[in-house]
C-alpha cells in the first residue's frame, strides 16, 4: 500500500528533527540527503533525484 503524502511529510520531518538532535553535522547531512531524495522519489519526482544523485558532492 502507498503512504499518504502527509504521512510521508510528517515522517520525514521527524527523522529530520531526530538527525538534527544527534549533533552529528556531516553524517546527519548526509542522512539528509537522503530522507530528501527518498520524499522526492515518493511524490513522484524520480527524476529530480536522479540528476542529483549524479551529482558530486563533498561533505566537510
């Protein structure tokens, strides 16, 4: 079954929150990134996470 959009917003603000309270920055952005590209892939925007994901990225 699919989640609703609000239940997939309200998780992925949750698991935020939680990473933010870790105190861990560059794993927690990390992490981040990809709860973001798991909500994009969810309301529909496969795309957008693909042209992102082939992106470089550097963490400090």
């Amino acid at each position: 079954m699919r989640k609703k959009k609000a239940d997939i917003i309200k998780e992925a603000v949750e698991r935020l929150e939680a990473i933010e309270k870790s105190g861990d920055t560059e794993g927690g952005h990390i992490e981040a990134d990809d709860i973001l590209c798991e909500v994009l892939k969810a309301l529909g925007c496969k795309e957008v996470v693909d042209a992102f994901e082939k992106l470089d990225k550097w963490y400090a």
